[in-house]
C-alpha cells in the first residue's frame, strides 16, 4: 500500500482538480458519459503498461509497443475485411505473431546478450513498416461491420442500482489482466524469482532461478498484452492509418509504469500502481481536452511535468515513510 | 598517551538507530598518533557504523568527534579526507568498468588544460600499487582482477589520500596470505612514518601481531580495552562473546557412507589442461585447501554448472548426472554457498526471509504458488540456527552487518538439506561465536549424511574441520591428505606445488 500512496494521492488530487475546473467552466466532467469514455481509454494503455511492468522489472524495456499495438490492430482489421479471415482463425494469428516477436525479443536479449533497448528499438521501426508494407499504406478499418467482435471495445455492463453510467466492458477486461498479474507477480514462485532476478541476476541464478527462461517469459508476456491491447483499440476506434496507429503508446505505458512505481533499474514495481499510473495520464488527457480545448498542444508538455512531479512525489513519500517507521520505533 | 596531551582521535558518548536497531549507544574510545588500534565485535556490534561516521557517511545521532582535543563535525566523506582520515570499506566500492587508475583517483582527477591528465594518473597509481605490493599495470580494468587484487587497490587507493588516520574494515577477508603479508608490511611501515591505523578483523591471529591496543564492542556498546600485553585469543574472546568458548572445532570423525559425490577428470574452462578426480563421501567434511587464484573457486563452480566444463564428468549418489546449469545441480541434490556473497548470494533489496527462502521455493511450490508458511518456518529456523542479528525477518538485507548477510547466504543453502554441500569460504567476514554455530551446523548436517566440501583459506579452519584434505596448486589437485596425515607444513607444500612427504 505504502508503495502506490504517491501515485494514489496524486491521482486523487488531478481528479479533484479537474471535477472543479471543469465545473468552473460549465463543461461536463462528472457525467456518467465523460466517466465511462475515461475508463475505457485506461484499458489499452493499462494493458501495454502491466505488460511493460514485467519487462521493466526485470532490468529491461520495451520500445516496440506502439508499433506492435500497430501491427496487431491494423492487421486484425485487415486480415478480417481486405483478406476476408474468419475470426477465430485471425485471432490465434494475433496470438501467435504476439507471442513469436516476444520470444524474438527475449531470445535475443538473453541468448546474444543484446542490450533491450536496441532489440525493441528495431521492433518499434520494423513492425510499423511490416503494417505499412503489408496495407500499401491504406486505411484499415470495419465499416459497419463486426459488431458482436467490437463489443469487447464498445460494449458496457449495466451496473446495478447506478443510471446513467455503465462499466465498459475493455475497463473490466484490463481489470481481469491486473488481477492475474499481480497475482503471478507477488504469489507464484515464478514471479518472485522474476522480482529476484530483477535486482541481482547472478544471485538469482545461483539459487537454481532459470533466468533466462523467466526473461523471455517477461517479454512474452509483454509482447502478447501489447497485441491484446492493439486489438482493443482497433475494436474500439473502428479504422487505422498504419503510419501513424499506436504513435507514442509505448511512451504513455512506460511512462504510467514508472508513475506506478517500477524502477527502470529492475526489481521493484506493483501492478497496482501501474494502472493507477495509467488512469493518471488519462485522466491528465481528458481534462485538457474539457477545460482547456484550445491548449491541446500542451499535452504533453503536461504529461511530461506531472511524471516528473510524480516519480519526485514518489520519492519524498518513500523517505517520509521511512522516516516515520525510524521515529516509531527510535 | 603521554601526560595530559590530547589523543589524536577521540570519540565519546556516540549513538546511532536504525529502524529497529540501536547500532551504537554511548560508544567511546581513543586512537593515539602513529599507533594500530584494532576494533573487535561480533557481527553487528557496530564497528563498520561508528567507523563510518568517523569517515563522514553517516552522521551520528549523538556523541562527540575530538581531533588533537579539538571538537569538529564531519559532515561528508570529503570532510573526513580533508582531515585526514581515510576509510576502507568493509564491502568493495570499486567501479568495475574502469581502470585501476582511474579508480584509485575517482572524484579526485588530476587534470592538464580541462582534461583529464591520464599520464599523471597511471604513474601515481603505479607508485601506490608499487607501495601495496602488486604489480599490475594500473591501466588494467578492475572488473577483470580477482576479488584479492581488487582490495588491495582499495588499499591504494586509501593510501593515495595521504591519510593521518587510516581505517581498514576487515581488510584481509579476501587476501590471500602472501597479500596479507604485503598488507601487513604496509601496516607497519606506515605505523614507523607516524600514521594511526584502526584496524578491523574477526581473525584474532592477526590482531595479535598488529595491534597496540584493543577495543571490543558488544551490541553497540563498549564491551571493554585491551592493552599490548593483554592480548590475548581467549581475552578477546570473552569480551566479544561475553562468555567463554570451549572446544572451537567440534569435529568428531565419523564413519563415512556410501558414495555421494565422484568427480571425474572434471577440467573447469579456468584450467582446462588439467584434469581433476575426487571422491565425497555421504557425512565426510572435506576441506579444499591452496593458495587464491589455485582454482579451487573454478573447480567447485566447474561442479554447480555455474560455468559450463571443459570436460569430465559428475557423478552424484552413483548416477551420472549432466549438470549445465546451477538449477540442474540443485535438483540433483547439490548446492553451493558462493563465495562473493554481495555479488553472487543475496538480493539485497529483498527482506531475509525472502533471500532464506529463494533457493527452497520451487521444492516447497504449491502448484506454482508460494508456500508462505514454509517460508516463515524456513526463516525463523535458519534466523535462530545461524544467529542472525536482524529485528525481524522482513527487514532488508542491504541493511545487515556485513557478517549477518553471510549468515543469511549460508542460511539460504543450509535450509535446502543437500545431499552434497560445496561451502566457498564459509566462514569469511564471521565472528568467532558464529563460525562456531556454523562449525556445529557443518557437523550435524555431516551426522545426517550430508557430504561437505568446503573451500577455506584459513588454515586452522581446515586443520580444525576436515576428515580429509584436498589441496590445489595452479588448477591441479597435488594430494589429498588423511586426517592423520593434516598438518600445516605437509599442507603448505602440496599448496606450492611440492610433492606429498612419504606416508609417515
Ligand atoms: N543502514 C542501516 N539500516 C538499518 N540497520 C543498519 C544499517 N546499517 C547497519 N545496521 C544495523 O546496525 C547494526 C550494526 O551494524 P554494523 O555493520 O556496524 O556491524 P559490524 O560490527 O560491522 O558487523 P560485521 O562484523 O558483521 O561487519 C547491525 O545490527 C546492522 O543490522
Ligand atoms: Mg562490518
């Protein structure tokens, strides 16, 4: 709990600040609709940044998201509408292509022994232009079609007893990815050695950890929610421009990583705070877009202040606290 | 001290918490000009703190510094130089990736038209190195020196600062003896030109032939002096321990089993021309004996699969077993307590229970998911076993004393009940009261029928402790010696290179 408190009362204080500016200048932010359209923008890149978490954790990085999240989406719409693939079949290829250049990218990290952020740095320029090759450049999208498919983006659970907004069903599916990775992160055996292998590889290996094996499992699992969340965004916007889909994806999940408390040192980091971390950014977005509609090129100069101001609030808690258990006990 | 001057160095009424431990309270002592002091306690009594504090990293809650009688604050590490005192820090801080040279003047460049004047450099670092006894070229990357040459450029690098005061916190805990001897050469050179030394060791041997005087710390608190003439083993022992010990070694021979460990024609990629064969024994304590840098950190890691073999094989209970990685060797029953324990056996940012537990976890796995409550059992066990001085099992182990971090290591392997058990320097950086539980532990595991091969440079540890005796010279095994055989001269010359003297 300690860890996330920073990032937690940040989040808490934007919010606040937003519902008030927002209600200043009359424009509409506690609205069931405004809420819902938050919510489901956290998901895709609340995905990629559990995703990342786990490569982060382990002293690594993953530049190629956005592009994957390009790939991945635009060729979902592409195999469905322009080749004609049914769907079952298009999906296990997303699967398959998600997992093949997350074991690409481990092997290569661990095998030759190359540095991470090159390995993804040429991920992040080729799978962008294999998406450009492969449409000729052209939009890719649904039309009126695959409705049923695209309620995974679009679809909303009504939520008992509360009108006027329902939970989007992408939102709940990020939740379900948060839940098993925290699970597998702080009570499986696996995730443990990942944390331990994370601060000292070589102790690590010594205690019969498969370090290797487990690196590669870390970019897998970062490579197959970086293709998950390209599909929800498709599903989502409907049609994709191959040259500029997912542009800057991967920055917003390292960004709401490091927010929610992973060091790019490796070894520390909770999912908790990386979705919290996410939502920060989001939310950051959103309100420039409602109360200051004409000063969107700012974002990201905002963004870029509140991350600084976040990980430097992250770590005035982390002292306090320390300091706080120091006097307690002196 | 002589009539009513002022000591060099005085410190007095010194305190210092941490979370959850009084490290000092109310420490005082005194350090006279061109005299050795050596500071004595068990792990975690505080020396490594209040020489800290003296070198300026951290600052005292409470207490007075005196230098020739005067008050002073040392506020920072630069401070601390400026006035002369020079810390060697019980772990090593080097940086690997650079040269010695640029080690030794780190933070202190001397520089020609902005630039950093690497002429300067390298013949300075090169007199330094001269003055400690090795002879390296000082452009050498550090990362590529054994752990023994990188403390003795720690050592230069200290005293290059051209300190008054000179602390070196366990100094010799990865030396080998000839680099002892040189270091101890140092000591006393630099005694003659009127430097005060305080002087850090758990190896009683040595305090006896330097030091001046004694004072020994018990948790946190002044445990009593010693003068010249009252050095003694047993003296010093008491007041470190507060009580007596009785019967150091507890060995007992005992009636080795069936065959637990057979290594054949074993070459370790270190000394790939020769061929090592040696035989283990279920409840047989083996000592590996020979200088540093004889190999037999290689041989053993060549046997966990740390590094792939060049050759030969491993039998283990009589099964060929193909060991290519560490994880193999745990599942075939083997481990290993690695030597460099920062670097090799702990995650320091993990609690201790965590780091008791790492090597257990897939053993105690429940499909998958942690066994918590094994890990508590493992922890609190091993906790009370070894004696580690920690306020609870959650804290961090970056934050231990640097002997109850070793403790924490041998823990981790102990808890695993091996079949086969390889020790590298087991007891290294140890207190006396600790490297008597670990004797004990090394001899209930051994009546249990676990098969130990320990590596130590301490001669008395291996007379005092082994059934048998291999030694090692320049990656060869040159004889193994019964325990009837044991002695340290025939030990000594199989560790050179000279042949076994004829059974007597
Ligand atoms: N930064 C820290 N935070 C919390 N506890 C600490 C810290 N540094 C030291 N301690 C604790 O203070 C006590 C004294 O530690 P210190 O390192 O001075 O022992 P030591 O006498 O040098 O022991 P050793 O012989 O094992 O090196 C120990 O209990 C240790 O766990
Ligand atoms: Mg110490």
């Amino acid at each position: 709990m300690k860890r996330i408190l920073g990032i937690l009362v940040l989040f808490i204080l934007v919010y606040i600040a937003t519902a008030v500016m927002a209600a200043n200048e009359g424009a509409e932010f506690l609205s069931g609709f405004t809420q819902e359209n938050l919510l489901r923008r956290v998901a895709p890149i609340g995905i990629l940044g559990i995703g990342v978490a786990f490569v982060i954790i382990t002293g690594g990085i993953d530049l190629s998201l956005g592009s994957m999240v390009c790939l991945i989406g635009v060729g979902v719409a592409w195999l469905l509408t322009d080749v004609g693939w049914p769907i079952w079949l298009t999906l296990s290829m997303a699967l398959l292509v998600s997992a093949a250049i997350g074991l690409f990218h481990g092997t290569l990290i661990t095998k030759l022994n190359l540095p991470p952020f090159v390995v993804t740095l040429c991920g992040l320029l080729m799978y962008r232009g294999i998406t450009r090759g492969f449409t000729q450049d052209q939009t890719a999208g649904f039309g009126t079609e695959f409705t049923g498919l695209r309620q995974l983006s679009k679809g909303e659970i009504p939520v008992p007893f509360v009108e006027g907004f329902q939970m989007p069903v992408p939102f709940v599916l990020m939740l379900v990815v948060a839940v098993i990775a925290a699970i597998f992160l702080n009570k499986t055996v696996a995730g443990r050695h990942l944390m331990a292998l994370g601060n000292n590889e070589e102790a690590a290996r010594l205690s019969g950890v498969r370090t290797t094996a487990l690196t590669i499992l870390a970019y897998v699992i970062c490579s197959v929610l970086a293709g998950f969340a390209g599909l929800l965004h498709i599903l989502e916007v409907g049609l994709e421009q191959p040259a500029t889909a997912g542009n800057f994806f991967e920055l917003f999940a390292i960004a709401a990583a490091v927010l929610g408390g992973c060091s790019l040192r490796g070894g520390t980091g909770t999912i908790a705070g990386v979705v919290i971390g996410t939502a920060l950014i989001q939310l950051l977005r959103q309100m420039i877009t409602i109360v200051f509609p004409r000063q969107q090129s700012m974002e990201y100069l905002m963004i870029g202040a509140v991350l600084l101001v976040g990980v430097i609030a992250d770590e005035l808690v982390r002292r306090a606290v320390a300091k706080r258990r120091a006097a307690r006990i002196g | 001290m002589s009539g009513n001057e002022s000591p060099l160095l005085e410190v007095r009424g010194i305190g210092k918490q941490f979370p959850g431990v009084r490290a000092l309270h109310d420490v005082g002592f005194h350090l006279n000009g061109g005299e050795v002091l050596a500071l004595l306690g068990e792990n975690g009594a505080g020396k490594s703190t209040l020489m800290k504090i003296l070198a300026g990293v951290q600052p005292p809650d409470s207490g007075e510094i005196l230098l020739e009688g005067e008050a002073v604050r040392i506020d920072s590490v630069q401070d601390a130089m400026e006035r002369g005192i020079a810390l060697i820090h019980q772990e090593l801080n080097l940086a690997t990736n650079l040269s010695i040279g640029a080690n030794i003047f780190l933070g202190r460049e001397p520089r020609k038209f902005g630039l950093i004047d690497e002429a300067t450099i390298n013949a300075e670092a090169r007199r330094f190195l001269d003055l400690v006894g090795l002879k390296i070229d000082p452009r050498e990357v550090v990362g590529n020196l054994t752990i023994g040459r990188q403390q003795m450029v720690e050592i230069a690098k200290a005293l290059s600062i051209d300190a008054r005061i000179l602390i070196m916190d366990e100094p010799t805990s990865s030396l080998s003896s000839k680099e002892t001897e040189s270091l101890f050469a140092v000591i006393k050179d630099l005694r003659k030109r009127g430097v005060s030394i305080i002087y850090i060791s758990h190896r009683l041997g040595e305090v006896k032939e330097l030091a001046d005087r004694v004072t020994v710390l018990r948790d946190g608190e002044n445990a009593g002096d010693l003068e010249r003439h009252e050095i003694e083993h047993d003296r010093m022992v008491s007041l470190m321990v507060g009580r007596d010990l009785s019967q150091f070694y507890p060995h007992e021979p005992h009636a080795a089993g069936d065959m637990a460990l057979e290594v054949r024609d074993l070459r370790s990629p270190a000394h790939p021309k020769h061929a090592v064969s040696f035989q283990l024994r279920a409840g047989e304590i083996v000592g590996l004996a020979g200088l540093v840098g004889a190999g037999r950190t290689e041989l053993i890691e060549t046997i966990f699969g740390v590094t792939h073999s060049a050759g030969g094989e491993v039998r283990v209970a009589g099964q060929k077993v193909d060991i290519r990685s560490p994880r193999d060797a745990i599942q075939a029953g083997l481990a290993l307590a690695p030597e460099d324990r920062k670097q090799q056996g702990l995650v320091l940012e993990m609690a201790v229970r965590e780091n008791l537990s790492l090597a257990s976890l897939s053993r105690d796995q429940r499909h998958g998911f942690l066994n918590l409550k094994k890990e508590s059992e493992i922890s609190e066990e091993m906790i009370g076993k070894m004696r580690v001085k920690t306020p609870t099992d959650r804290q961090v182990v970056r934050y231990l004393s640097g002997g109850n971090q070793q403790k924490v290591v041998l823990g981790k392997w102990l808890a695993m009940k091996p079949r086969v058990l390889l020790l590298d320097e087991p007891t290294r950086g140890i207190d006396v009261g600790a490297k008597q539980e670990i004797y004990a532990l090394m001899e209930e595991l051994a009546r249990d029928g676990v098969a130990i091969l320990f590596v130590s440079s301490e001669m008395e540890e291996v007379l005092g402790m082994s059934d048998r005796t291999l030694v090692m010279h320049e990656g060869r095994l040159t004889g193994e010696l019964q325990r009837s055989e044991l002695s340290e001269e025939a030990v000594m010359r199989l560790a050179t290179g000279g042949a076994k003297a004829a059974a007597a």
